[in-house]
C-alpha cells in the first residue's frame, strides 16, 4: 500500500525568531499550510521560503485559527504544530511508520509526549513532562473546541500514543514569560468565568499555594533545582492573577457571575 500524506498545519504573528528552525523540521511533510494574523515582522517572509500556501485573517482565538489551517490541509493525515516547537528525528521516523503502514482498524489520532525547555532547560518534573499532546490525525476525524488558550481535540474513534517527544522551547527567558503571562491568564479567566459563579478570599490565597506545593512538591519541581522552583512559581502566579482577573470582572468578592461579554 502507498505511503500516505500528511500537511504540517501551523497558525503565526510575529514570530520571526521561531518560525524558521519551526518549519525545517517539517519541511519533510507533504503539505504546509501557515496561517498568519497579520504579522508585523519577518514571519511571512520566512514562511514563503517553505510553501505558498499561506492563508492571512485576524486572530480570533487559537482554537478557530487553528481549526481554519486543519480545514484547509488536503492531506490523508494532519500534524498540529506550534512555531515554538521542533519535530526530532525520531518523532519524524515514528510519523513516517505510521504513514507507511496504514491501518483501517487502528487509531485515528495520537497523542505527542512534549519535552518543555524554560529558560534553556528540559523540566522532566512539575508536571511538565510527558505533557501528552493530541497533534496527528487523520484529516476529517475531528477540530479542536474553544476552551482557551490550551484548546481540546475533538474526534470520534480510537486514539494512539506515539513514545517520541516534540520538542517546546516554551519560555527561552523570564522576559517571554511574562510576554505570554498577560494574554494566557487574561484568556483562562475568560473561560474560567463560565463556570465559576463567585469569586472568594481563599480563591486568592489558597488557590496559589495550593498549586505551588502541586508543581513544586507533589509533581516534584524541585528535582529541576532552581528552574522547577521558578516554573512553579510562575504557575502559582499564573492562578492568582486568573483569579484577580475575575474579581475584577466581578468588581466585588462573592458577587455572583453576571453575562457580560468575555473579557478581553
């Protein structure tokens, strides 16, 4: 039976720094299809020396950017991946196995184990790792839902687990940490409020500790030394300011939820 096909689908802004090491670990795929929200930087220009299926349109989230680039993939299979993100040789070889042998009765979309690099170090604690990802199936199967910012998967069928890792280099410098920290609490809070109906003291005190002693203790963080302390840390900041983000949508503690429109 014939090899069968597989498109590299990739959403993008501004990201110049990335996007090229990005797309030379994919370049061996069948297809590429980049959509972009309008950089402002090198990004398309980058992203032109790989393919010409480039598709421009305002973000509106990640989980309807990125299900605009699996609609637009022509390929038997589908690989979701992030510019920050490198595919290994190995992960490469597993893919391609899988591409060669196709089987009607197995699965129709895998799961990625993800190693996190922050600060230039792999975290094999705090939680961080294998940090399974849904990322190869078959085109068709399913899209993601619009849980932001870490948006699920979809599908109908049975589901594999491939053993190679993807590379993250999530957070090369405390810098970038904070670059992402505003956006990705304004955008949990935001989901969080469809849930959550009040907002109370220990929302803001326990919470955090809670999720410090989670990353830093029960998921051992403190084998990384230092970088697991950090990568703690900021998980519990990441929780109090999620939290201060609905008190300050609901303006007063306790107060029930109102239906406002999401924040932004």
């Amino acid at each position: 039976m014939a090899r069968q096909t597989v498109s590299c689908a990739i959403v993008v802004f501004n990201e110049e720094q990335n996007i090229q090491e990005c797309l030379d670990t994919a370049k061996w795929m069948d297809e590429i299809v980049v959509v972009d929200a309008f950089s402002t930087d090198r990004t398309m220009e980058i992203c032109q020396q790989f393919t010409h299926k480039i598709f421009q349109r305002p973000w509106k989230g990640f989980g309807e950017q990125k299900n605009f680039s699996i609609h637009q993939a022509t390929s038997d299979w589908v690989f979701i991946l992030d510019a920050d993100e490198r595919i290994t040789p190995e992960l490469r070889q597993e893919m391609e196995a899988i591409l060669r042998s196709p089987n009607p009765e197995g699965p129709v979309a895998y799961s990625v184990p993800r190693r996190n690099y922050y600060y230039g170090k792999w975290i094999k604690h705090a939680g961080c790792y294998p940090d399974r990802q849904l990322r190869l199936f078959k085109n068709g199967v399913g899209q993601l839902d619009d849980e932001e910012p870490h948006n699920k998967f979809i599908f109908e069928g049975p589901r594999g687990d491939l053993a190679e890792p993807l590379e993250h280099f999530t957070e090369r410098t405390i810098n970038d940490h904070f670059r992402k920290f505003r956006n990705f609490t304004t955008l949990a809070a935001q989901e969080r409020s469809r849930s959550k109906r009040r907002v109370y003291w220990t929302d803001l005190i326990v919470r955090p500790l809670f999720t410090f002693y989670k990353y830093f203790v029960a998921r051992k963080g403190f084998c990384d030394g230092m970088h697991g302390f950090v990568v703690s840390g900021f998980a519990s900041m990441y929780t109090f300011v999620k939290y201060v983000k609905l008190y300050e949508k609901f303006q007063t503690f306790g107060a029930p939820v109102n239906q406002d429109p999401p924040l932004k």
